[in-house]
C-alpha cells in the first residue's frame, strides 16, 4: 500500500450538518444513540414521584443508564472512551444530543451542552450529625480517548437548594494535558437538605458536535462519611474482555471447525483496587457456549493474583494462553462467550457493624462490576468489531473508496457483505459495493446498492451478492462513494484494528494511521462453490482494460448496448466508440489524472465501471 496520499479517514456525526466542503483532516463526531428516534427535551416529565433515599451511588458498569436514578439530556454511557477509569463504563458529555446532532449547525456557538441530573433525593429526614457528614464525591477526566476541551469549556456541578435554584458547586475549564481519574469530595450545605434535592452534571463547549469531552465516574452520595473518605470496599474491573480470537471478534463457522489454534490468544483485561488496603483476590477465565452456558474452556480458575495486589493498585492482567478448542465439529452457527470475574471479597456497602452483625446497604452492590462477558459469534462472517457504536467514520471525497482486509485460511465464496451505515439521513444514497484481491489491482466484483433504512444504530445492513466471489487467502470488501458528502461507517473503538483498514481518496492508496478502533464491514462467506446460472456464465460482464489507463482509450471487453462516460463530479465525458476484436474500444480526451466512471446498458440491466486515468 502506498502511504503517500494525505487525506484521511473521517470520523462522523450522524447527519451531516456542513454544506461547506471540509478540508482533509481527521475529524470526530457523534452518532445516534436513540435509534434514530426524537429525543425528548421536557426534562420534569421524567422525574419520579418518589424521591430516592440515601445512599446514591452509580459506577457506570450496566451498558443503559438507570431511569430510576437518571434524568438524562444528551449524555451517554461509553466503555471505550475512558482511559484507564475507576471501573468500565463511564458518563461521557460533548456537543451532540442524544440523538447525535450537535446543539446547532453554527460552528461559532458555544454554551451549555450535555447534563445529566439525579432523581429527587429526599435528604429531609437526615439528623444535624447526619446533615454535617454528608458529603458528595465522583471523580472526573478531561477528552479521554475522545477530544481534550479547550481552555473556555467547562465542566460543572450544580445542587438544587431548597428554593428551586441551581447552584453551581464545583467547576472545572480545559485546556490542560490529558491526566488521569481525579476524584473531589464535596460536602453538602445546610439550604440543600430538604424533600426534592437534586444534583446535575453540565459541559459548556462548542454546539456543533462532539468536541470537549468530559468523562465521569463513580459517584457516591451518603452520610457518615469525612473529608478522606476517598476509599471504597470495591475491587473493579475496568475495560472489556480482548478477543481470544485473536484480532477476530467473529469467525464463520468453517474456520472453527477447521482449526482455532494459528488465532487463538489469552484474554486480558484490567483490575483496580479502589480500597487503599492491599487485597487478595484471584480471577476466573473461561470459554463456553452462550445459550446452553456449557463449558468450552477454563483458562483460569480462582487464579490468585501474585504478588497480592497493593491499596489502590491498578493492575494489568492475562489469562493463562489457550490451546485449541476442544470443541466436536459443528454443523449450526451458534455464539461462545468470554467470561472474566474476580473473587474479590466484594459484597454490598456496609452500612454499621453491631458487635458481630453488619448491616449493608443493599441498594449499592460492589459486585456489579466484578465481572465482563463478550459474545463471540461463530457464523457466517469474519468481524473485528463487536458490534458497538462508539463514533462512525468515511471519506468526504467523490469517487473515494473504503476497503477492510481479511484472511481466510482457506478457499472460501463471498455471498454477502454487511456495513453497518450510521446515518439515517443517508438511507437511499447510492455506493458500489467492491471485492478485491489486491486494491492496486481492479476490484473483483463491484455492485452499485443504496442505503436501506434501519430502526437502530447497531444494525447492520445485509447485501446479498448476485453471485458467489471466491477468495483465497487475503481479500479486501468496502465500497466506493459518488458523493462528496461523508458515508457514514459504523466504528466500534473497543477493538483496535485500524491497521487493516485502507482508503483511496486521490488514486492512491493509503493504510489508516489515523482512526482507531473497527470498521463495522463483515464479509459473509459459505465454502461450498455456488451454483452456477447459466445466464451468468463468463462472458456476461463487462471488462474494462488497461486499469488505471496511461493513455486516453480503454478497451472493453463484454456485449453492451450504450456506454458512456463521466468524470469524478458526475460530469458527462465526450467518448467515441469503434469496434475492436474482443468487444468496442472508447477513445476520449480526460483533461487530468483522476478516477472516472464508465457505465454500460445491456437491456434492463447496467453495469458501472471505475478507471483511473494516469
């Protein structure tokens, strides 16, 4: 692959809200994460009747957010855009709304963005020895794997007082060096105990999109507590399971009966000890069957950490390697799952200890974050995403294409590819669908397809191919755009294969350096050879060559019916056509290097063909 084209891969937001044409830059936006459904902004139509009771407390590790703790405008729950957090899952707050469009299309805006509040919390019946140690914590960081926040944005935390006034407690601006969790500790004043108490996270930053990220984390309201207690008997785990699949987060069925063992990797993942105690714990690994529960592999079993982990430790860890899958062939896709879980000791918040009772808030479980599943699916598909939609990216260049590379250990047929296509808006627009061997070389297979509608984010959007393309070894799908406006590409940041993405904006070439995280394009395949139709026998497409073409002719191989010719713009092109021996050879004058379109009529049926003219 040549690295020498400077146009990069875009990350997306969910509709497209600039006319202007946007310089070659690496951009990131937002998604929809309401399943392309309107957001509802009357935010009091969501209060509860009932109030909450101390404790409060929320780590983020559940993958939705909890109404009954929640009112919600415009944040959401990520658990691949923190860096090394308290726990997995974090509060992310940015630009854009809930249902992905930024705050307004006017790229000079700022202001307040994102909040998220509580639910009314009753704090009127607490004692004055109650009232005086009842103290608020959660803890905080800046951008994350997302975008660092400029020196005006701000992060704030408003209480609602007993009058109906929000007032702002705490307040944090950007500008500095991404940094670790920090945590703060506030305590309450006397004007915020009453009935209908309620707290709330806000971000200022810019309107128009999903820029000055602010990420929080575990938050703890309660009584009993002091200026230090800044510890926790909560021992987490921090990130998703890796693949043991290798860099795979899905395999057709046919690898897997075939041989595991060249992929097969150990699981890692992440401990925290938030408690500033050492503590012995050991961690389980295992394989097994998701729907039946049945056991596939134990990596691990009640494994203790050695050395014993320290007080507030963060710790890397591994699962011991795998063999191969012990597992009889299959002749029916079904999904394994990873499984990772500490023995911690973790238990819920201990309210008092009288004598030889302890008496614990059940409300607040630390064993909610002490264990992580991944679903493998074995089916019909290759996949390095798992399926998530943290960002979506693309190319905002006419005629620009897309590839993901994939490796079959063996002789395999193409029949269908599935993209998950981000943008609702987009529904209808055209792309071509392509297969290739080698992308220097011409594509294999090209079918022109639209967007389809789909009624959530995660969904994919399955094409089935006319015909079975057989692949050897190293093959590369994606499509090719005939818009300069973004095609937006779902891009799941919890698995980083960035490396086998590859784009052409300018008839090069170039390997992604810039975009972490999985394109979500899957090719399906089946191992049997199709059957061959007879009105599809060779013969019945169009060839064009030389491909790219060093001079103004193109030879076309195929029975047709009318051609004709376009440029990069959808511009018309003046050809003339004369016959050769293998088919008609199209004379035109191109006034610059470029990509061009060559589209053919065989009765009710067409066929487009992209060239590059050096």
């Amino acid at each position: 692959m040549s690295l020498k084209a400077k146009i990069g891969i875009y990350f997306l937001i969910l509709l497209p809200l600039f006319t202007q044409q946007v310089q070659a830059q690496l951009r990131q936006l937002g998604v929809n994460r309401a399943d392309h459904k309107p957001m509802e902004n009357n935010i009091s139509a969501k209060v509860q009747a009932e109030p909450l009771l101390l404790p409060f407390w929320d780590d983020f590790s559940s993958s939705s957010l909890d109404t009954n703790k929640w009112i919600n405008q415009g944040t959401h729950i990520s658990m691949g855009a923190a860096i090394d957090a308290p726990s997995i899952g974090t509060i992310l707050l940015d630009g854009t709304k809930s249902n992905g469009q930024p705050y307004s299309t006017d790229i000079t805006l700022s202001g307040i963005c994102d909040r998220i509040s509580s639910q009314l919390i009753d704090l009127s019946t607490l004692e004055e020895s109650e009232q005086n140690s009842t103290y608020f914590s959660f803890f905080w960081q800046a951008g994350g794997n997302a975008e660092l926040p400029d020196e005006a944005d701000k992060l704030e935390l408003l209480f609602l007082d007993s009058l109906g006034n929000w007032n702002t407690i705490w307040e944090k601006y950007g500008g500095d060096e991404p940094q670790d969790f920090q945590q703060e500790i506030l305590l309450l004043d006397p004007i915020y105990f009453h009935d209908g108490f309620q707290f709330r996270f806000q971000n200022s930053g810019r309107f128009s999109g999903p820029f000055d990220t602010w990420l929080i984390d575990y938050i703890y309201l309660n009584s009993k507590r002091s200026p230090d207690d800044l510890n926790y008997q909560d021992r987490a785990l921090t990130q998703a399971n890796s693949n043991f699949l290798g860099k795979y987060n899905a395999i057709p069925l046919y690898e897997l009966n075939a041989s595991t063992a060249p992929l097969l990797s150990s699981i890692n993942n992440q401990f925290n000890n938030l408690n500033d105690r050492f503590r012995a714990m050991e961690y389980s690994v295992l394989i097994r069957e998701k729907e039946s529960q049945e056991l596939i592999m134990s990596l691990n079993a009640n494994t203790p950490f050695n050395p014993v982990p320290l007080a507030n430790e963060r710790r890397n860890f591994s699962s011991d390697p795998p063999g191969d899958l012990d597992i009889e062939e299959r002749e029916e896709a079904f999904d394994m799952e990873s499984v990772v879980y500490l023995s911690s000791g973790d238990n819920y918040l201990i309210d008092e200890i009288q004598g030889t009772d302890t008496l614990y808030h059940e409300t607040v479980d630390f064993r909610l974050n002490d264990t992580i599943k991944t679903t493998i699916p074995i089916r019909d598909y290759y996949a390095y995403d798992r399926g998530t939609v943290d960002y979506a990216a693309g190319i905002n260049q006419r005629s620009g294409m897309l590839a993901v590379k994939y490796e079959s250990s063996e002789t395999a047929y193409i029949n269908a590819i599935s993209i998950n296509f981000t943008n609702a808006a987009q529904s209808g627009t055209a792309v071509d669908l392509m297969i290739w061997s080698d992308p220097e070389e011409p594509p294999r297979f090209t079918k022109e397809v639209l967007i389809q509608p789909k009624n959530s984010l995660e969904a994919f959007t399955k094409f089935e191919l006319d015909t079975a393309i057989q692949v050897d070894g190293v093959f590369y799908i994606g499509f090719a755009q005939f818009t300069n406006e973004f095609i937006h590409v779902g891009l799941d940041k919890s698995n980083d294969t960035s490396e086998e993405v590859f784009y052409n904006t300018n008839g090069i070439w170039q390997e992604n350096t810039e975009v972490k995280g999985s394109l979500m394009i899957r090719p399906h395949l089946q191992v049997t050879p199709p059957e061959i139709d007879p009105e599809e026998l060779p013969g019945s497409r169009i060839e064009a060559y030389p491909n790219p073409a060093t001079q103004n002719r193109v030879n076309l191989k195929g029975e047709f019916d009318l051609v004709k010719m376009f440029d990069a713009f959808g511009r018309e092109i003046n050809i003339s056509v004369v016959p050769a021996e293998n088919g008609k050879i199209i004379n035109f004058v191109s006034k610059q290097e470029g990509v061009y379109f060559i589209k053919a009529w065989q009765g009710n049926t067409t066929q487009t063909i992209r060239i590059l003219v050096k």
